[in-house]
C-alpha cells in the first residue's frame, strides 16, 4: 500500500462520525473518506434513502468501480436482504437483482448476483477459501465466482464484502442454463418455500428450480425421484454398478463436494442447511455447488456444549445420513482417498492463497473493525487491528494444515 493510501486511511479514521447508542458506540463512516482498495467497489444508493428489508426494494442506483479504478458498470437495480442468522446482524448480506442479464466485473452476464458480509468470518475469507477450492482443486462442475470489494451504501462505508454469483441454474452457473432441478438440503427452510421430505433426512429438502407447486405433477415427480435414490443408497444391493444408488448419484460429484466440506469442517454442511443438490433431467443427481462457509474451517460461532466443529481432528461431514452409507462402498472410500491425495498434495496453494487475500484486504481489515469489531473493540487502533487479523490469519492456515495431517492419517487407513 502507497504512502497516499496508508495517509488516506489514517484520516478516514479520525473522521468517523461516532453514534452513541447506549454503553456501545457505533460509527459510521463517510464513503468520501474511505480510500480506494486494489480491488472493486460496489456503490449502492436506495430511492430517498430507504432502508433495506427481505422484500425487493426496486429503483436502486448502483456503480462498480473495478480494481483498476475504472467504472465498470452503472444502472438500476432491485436489492433485497438475503441469508439467517447473518440477516439479524448489522453487517447485512443482499442479494442483487437487475432487469435483465448484467455483467459484474468480467463474469458472466446474470440477473442475481450476491453480496455477502461475512459477518462471522473474522478472516472475511473462508467462503473465498473454499470457493478457491472448488475452482483450483475440484472438478466439480461449477463453483461460484467471486471478489472482494468495497461496499457504499447510501454515502457510507460497509466495510468489505464478497460480491458475487449465488448458486441458480443459468447460463454460466449451474447446468450452464439448461433445464434441470436444484435442491437444498435446509434445515432452516422457511414458511413460504416448496419443500419435501425423505425418509432418511432429517432435515427438508427445497426445490429451488423449477418453480413448483406442493402437490403438482413436477413437485410429485422431484420427491418421488429422490427417494427412489435414496432407497437405492440404502437397499441391500446398494453398491450394484448398475442397480444401486450409482443409477442415480454422480459419484464424482459427491466425493469433491465431501472433500472440501470435510476439510473445512463445515458445520453447516452435515445434511443441516446450503447442502445444494442438482441434475440435468434424464441425468444423475449431482452434489453442489459449495455454499456458506463463513461458519467453517474452526470458525464455528454459535458455541454450544461442543466445540467438535472447531477441533482439527475426527470426521465430521462423514457423519451426514447419506455420507455414512456411502463410506460403507470401499469403491467411494477409494474414491475419496485418490481424490484427498491431490488436495493434500496441493494444499500450499490454499496456503499462497490467503496470503494474496492478506495483502489485498489488511488496508481495510481497520475500516472493517471499526464498524463491526469483530477482530477487537471497534476502538482498537489501526496497528492493533491488523497485528490481531495476521494472527488470526496464521491460526487458520495452522488449523488447516492441522486438519490435512488427522485427515490424511486416518483416510489412508480406511
């Protein structure tokens, strides 16, 4: 970072307008004063400065400015908020929809796009990490594309989000548009969403595409498909080539999706919530695209009684009720070492890679704090902030390494 930047960001922080509320203080931080990152900014201003609900507000006016400095994209477009328990915090994640299909940065062209906070994420990288993962080190299909950026909302700094593709069938994202269903195993389905279940999940299962109606042709012909899938799993036959649960599951699929989310040890991931599921029609039932990560990799925030998701050790994902009958096929279990073989070969590279996003986002790791702390006390000095977010920074890809070694070790005796 340049001389000019390092000033500029000194004096966007004595120039915080502090908002006391209560015992807490609460800042808000003029988007003029906040000096431009090396990588994209997202301006958003609302119609009269209206706030932002779970409904679409329309008429918004939005500019990305990309990495370069160059504004990339101006217009109109409908936010809405977006997510659970992140929804209830301050640092809100949205989803983006324009009238039609609109280029972000040099993706590809799509009405939906995401932007998320990261709120739980002290790093504000382990969703980037894993989608690294399944872009670099899978072969799965698709992953979602992304990038870090500067979010202005109404003339004030938000801090740095990930902006985004969110998991849709369409051109570019999953299936590439053709016709197709997407599933997600959601244990945190809400009131209004088309749902089924199986007798072998605990949680619901939500039919995201096509649009359905309970009871319909197509919604009967969804539920009835995966059962009969599920069944296959679970017959005595299951590991028959041709009449087991292989008629029905991309194996491959499901064995890249289970090696990141068990590495992450992702808590959500257990067949819980953003288990995402999908197939042509006529093809098999594929497992993903990866989704919400910012409770894994030993960040898990809501502390119970257990602190399992956290430890570096123990199998976690294989536990998941489909999982666990699949470990009984040594050909999956087979599968899964040759495949977690290449992972752990390769694991520096997701070393290399937080530290190219440590040098791109410690400029504003202080920014960030200062209005959500959740590095340190939002009055924490920029030196304390950063020195805290390099710690944390080492803690993770320690914890990583750690968890490649107990994984390693004990798939290889499988």
């Amino acid at each position: 970072m340049s001389v000019y930047k390092n000033l500029g960001l000194l004096i966007s922080l004595l120039l915080l307008t502090i908002v006391t509320v209560g015992c807490e203080e609460e800042y808000e931080i003029p988007a003029a004063e906040v000096p431009r990152s090396d990588y994209p900014t997202v301006i958003l201003s609302t119609p009269e400065g209206m706030g932002i609900d779970r409904s679409l507000l329309e008429h918004c006016q939005i500019s990305i400015i990309d990495a370069a400095g160059a504004e990339c994209l101006t217009g109109e477009v409908g936010i809405k908020g977006r997510g659970n328990s992140s929804w209830v915090k301050k640092k809100k994640p949205y989803t983006l929809i324009f009238g039609k299909d609109t280029q972000v940065l040099d993706f590809p062209s799509c009405q939906s796009w995401v932007i998320l906070g990261n709120y739980f994420d002290c790093s504000l990288m382990r969703n980037d990490i894993a989608f690294f993962m399944g872009r670099e080190l899978s072969r799965m299909d698709y992953t979602p594309r992304c990038a870090f950026a500067d979010f202005m909302l109404n003339g004030y700094y938000q801090g740095i989000y990930l902006l985004g593709e969110n998991p849709i069938i369409a051109p570019g994202r999953i299936l590439d548009g053709k016709d197709g269903v997407l599933l997600e195993i959601n244990g945190k389905a809400r009131y209004h969403e088309i749902t089924f279940q199986t007798t072998r999940l605990h949680h619901p299962i939500s039919i995201h595409h096509p649009e359905v109606k309970e009871g319909d042709g197509e919604y009967l012909w969804i539920k009835e498909w995966v059962q009969h899938a599920e069944d296959a799993l679970f017959a005595d036959n299951f590991t028959d080539p041709e009449h087991g649960y292989r008629r029905y599951l991309d194996m491959d699929s499901f064995v890249d999706w289970y090696i990141i989310n068990e590495i992450a040890k992702n808590n959500d991931a257990i067949f819980f919530t953003s288990c995402f599921m999908y197939m042509e029609k006529g093809g098999k039932l594929k497992m993903g695209p990866l989704w919400d990560f910012d409770n894994a990799f030993g960040d898990y925030y809501f502390k119970d009684n257990t602190t399992e998701p956290d430890d570096p050790e123990n199998f976690f994902i294989r536990q998941a009720e489909w999982y666990a009958r699949l470990f009984e096929d040594p050909v999956f279990v087979n599968r899964v070492k040759i495949r977690f073989g290449d992972y752990y070969a390769h694991r520096q590279a997701i070393y290399d890679h937080i530290e190219d996003n440590y040098r791109l986002l410690v400029g504003k790791v202080a920014l960030d704090n200062r209005l959500w702390g959740r590095l340190c006390d939002k009055s924490s000095s920029e030196e304390k902030v950063r020195s805290v977010y390099r710690e944390h920074l080492d803690w993770l890809k320690d914890w990583i390494e750690r968890r490649m070694q107990w994984l390693k070790t004990h798939l290889d005796a499988l």
